[in-house]
C-alpha cells in the first residue's frame, strides 16, 4: 500500500464482491439514510432476502434505538467473517474511479484512504480533513459500538476537494476508456447506475501529485485570500462526518495499543471535486416531533419585530417565496401538520447567523430544551419532508440551499456550518455501499 503522508493519503486494498454476486441486491444505500422511514429499510430487506448484500453488513440508523440493536450489530459483524471465509468478498489493490449515473447527473470520484491522523471533527479544528459541519458528539457513541469490533468498513463518506483547474479527477475521466471496469450495475429502488474501474501506479501517481499541488501555500493562499501561514484545508467531509468522527473515535481508542500503520488508522471514502457538474447541493430539513407549543408565538417570542410570519396557500407557494434571493434576511418555511395542512413563511429581517439554517437551529435547539416538542430529526427531500409532517403534533421546516462554491472559503474563513446545513443530493442520490476494507488483521 502506498503512502502520501504529507496529504494524508493511502492507496489502499478494497474487497469487492466475487464475480457472480447479484450487484443490485449487494448494493444498499448509506445507513443514515431514511432515518424517519423504517419501511424503506423492510422494503429493501424484502427485496434482498438471504442474498449476499452490504445489507447485512451495515446498521440502518432507523433502527439504531431498537430493542435489538446489541444483537444486530452482533450478527452484522459475524456476518463480516462469514463472507471473508466464503470468498464472497475479494482483494483488489489500489484506488478505484467511480462514476455515479442518478437523475440525469453524472458524479465522477476516486475510492481511497484518508489517514484518520489528519482529522479533526472538534470545532475550530485547522486540521487539512476538517468536517463542513458541525458534529454532534452524542451521535458517535453508538456508532463506535457498531465499528468496534467489526473486520471491515465500508465507506459511504463523501469527501470534496476544491479543484477548480480540474486537475486530480477530471484527468482520469478523460482516460476512462483504458481503464480496467471492476463493477457495475443498476442500484436499487432509483439509485441510478454505479461503475468503478481500476488505477494503475501511473495514474495513482498522477493523483497524489495534482492534490500535493493543491496544498501548496502558494496556491491555496490568493485562492481564499488567506496568509499563506493560514493551515490548509485539502479534504472537507461532505457526506458521512458522522462515521467518520466514529472512525476517529476507534482509531483513538486503539492507538496506544497498536502499530502506527494499523489499518484503522485510515478511513475509507470516495473523495470528489466540489466543481464537479453533478454535484448539488440540497438543503436538509427540520421536522419536529411531539409538538406541544403554538410555534407561531415561540417565533414571535425569539424574534420580535424581526419577524415576518405570513401563511400561505400552497406547498409551492412556501417553495418559491423560501428560493427567492434575500438581500439581508433569510426566509424558511413552515409546514403545520393537521387536517387540511397548512403553510407559513417566516421572514428573519435580522438573522442570528450567516445562513438560515443557522438562525433557525438556534431558535429549535432552545425550543426543545423548553419542551416546546419532543424530538427533531433531520429530513433529505422535499417530498419526504411533506409526506412526513402531516400528522397534527409535527411541524416541518423547509430550508433553502447554499452555494456549493462557497463552502470551502467559508469553512477556513468561519469555520465549522451549523450541524446538517446541507446534503450531496436527496436520498436516493446518496452514496451506495459497494466496496469494503479490512480494518482489523
């Protein structure tokens, strides 16, 4: 395996499913997807059946609070030996271009290993893989009880680089002709279609040298009009913090007991260019669970005279009035449960912060330490978040989306976004698990 120190990277040995295995059924969506909706999680469980699939060796977090969560993750991780034993799963040796087909929009990514040594999830961290958002620290002890014990990991962490000369993935693309195909195949229940072929030494080279150019302080200085002793950021987590941070927690807990090049040391991921077309930013929503307070006097409470609370007709009137460009307010929407449903657009005129999002996780953040509501849970689609908040004691909250092309600057300038600001797409578009790597001997 090949090592790049400097830019905390590592040319890692991935196992793939053997030839032969049904890629559709293998192949399941990220784990901290559908969190609200379990039944998508029984739908996917009904179509894979005893089939060999990433089902059986991940956690959907939709049932991280069960009754038998203990025995599931034992079974997850006896299922992990199980298909190392049987040869259901594979070595290959290097990194792998990965090209995702969803929607219409081609996402274009490289699978390989960021050192764990490199990272800090902590805010006001300057470490050169930093998260883009805020990290919960309560959401990782569970998830450390899942890894900590498991032979492998697998990777639905999305990390982005800020590559505007398209230098490091875009070359690859272009050569894709020549490349060796590993896999590929149609995903599951509208994931699109998945391929990923194989780098070899040239092209690997190739990479490490166009991101050690990327680091470089006489590039990244006058990119973000920073001092050039301001610490660089390479690698911002765009999907997937969370596992990340619990990848960080294990390789902590491990560390003075182990070798320095133990496998866990390093993470799995697929790392892509924020520039890249098929990239888009989609705001996550808010919804509320068990409400118990009118939030139309807990909003006029919290803001005063800078708040604008009008109620509209329609779900589409709420939609353009939120994506209509504010000069120096911010707008979200509201989505009060019942029968009929109704709709709201508040209108902050003197923000708390610099995106809507942040003004409005402060204001729900104090609202449920005041027993405003019982829960909160973050929610990817527009159409979930509707389906979702119809029943009378929740309320939704629609949220507009950022620019993609501002979040590097603003991480190193600001540093850390609100926790959940933004997704790499809605659901569906998010990253499929195919891959695995040992992370025990």
């Amino acid at each position: 395996m090949k090592n790049a120190i400097t830019i905390g990277v590592q040319s890692p040995q991935i196992y793939l499913p053997r030839k032969g295995i049904d890629l559709k059924k293998w192949a399941v969506v990220a784990c901290d997807q559908y969190t609200a909706q379990p039944e998508y999680w029984e739908k996917v469980a009904e179509f894979v059946g005893d089939a060999p699939s990433t089902l059986h060796l991940i956690f959907p977090e939709a049932y991280l609070n069960a009754p038998d969560a203990l025995q599931r993750i034992e079974t997850i991780q006896s299922t992990m030996h199980k298909y190392l034993a049987e040869g259901i799963l594979e070595p290959h040796e290097g990194m792998i271009y990965v090209e995702r087909q969803v929607d219409g929009k081609t996402r274009h990514g490289l699978v390989l290993c960021l050192d764990l040594e490199r990272y800090d999830y902590h805010r006001g961290t300057t470490s050169l893989i930093r998260p883009t958002e805020g990290t919960i620290i309560e959401r990782i002890a569970p998830r450390v009880k899942i890894r900590q014990n498991a032979v492998l990991e697998l990777p639905h962490i999305l990390v982005l680089i800020d590559d505007p000369q398209q230098t490091v993935i875009e070359p690859i693309t272009e050569q894709k002709s020549k490349l060796h195909k590993l896999y590929e195949t149609e995903l599951m229940f509208g994931g699109g279609f998945l391929e990923g072929y194989a780098l070899d030494a040239a092209l690997e080279n190739h990479v490490l040298n166009a991101l050690m150019a990327l680091v470089q302080p006489s590039v990244f200085a006058p990119r973000y009009h920073v001092e050039e002793d301001t610490p660089v950021l390479l690698f911002a987590v765009g999907d997937g913090n969370h596992s990340l941070a619990t990848a960080k927690s294990v390789w902590e807990q491990l560390k003075p007991t182990v070798d320095e090049n133990h496998p866990a040391r390093y993470a799995l991921v697929e790392i892509e260019n924020v520039h890249d077309q098929g990239i888009v930013f989609e705001p996550i929503h808010r919804l509320l669970f068990g409400v118990k307070k009118d939030l139309r006097i807990a909003l006029k409470e919290a803001f005063g005279e800078h708040l604008r609370l009008e109620p509209v007709q329609s779900r589409e009137q709420m939609i353009r009035r939120v994506q209509a460009k504010q000069m120096s307010s911010q707008s979200f929407g509201l989505i009060f449960g019942g029968e009929p449903i109704g709709f709201a657009v508040a209108e902050i005129t003197k923000p708390t912060s610099n995106l809507a999002i942040g003004t409005l996780q402060t204001f729900l953040d104090q609202f449920l330490k005041q027993n405003g509501a019982d829960e909160i849970d973050y929610i990817h689609g527009e159409d979930a978040l509707m389906q979702l908040s119809t029943p009378a004691d929740r309320v939704g909250f629609y949220l507009p989306a950022m620019s993609k092309h501002a979040l590097f600057e603003t991480v190193i300038r600001d540093g850390v976004l609100p926790r959940k600001t933004f997704s790499m797409g809605e659901a569906h578009e998010k990253r499929y698990y195919l891959e695995a790597r040992r992370i025990l001997p």
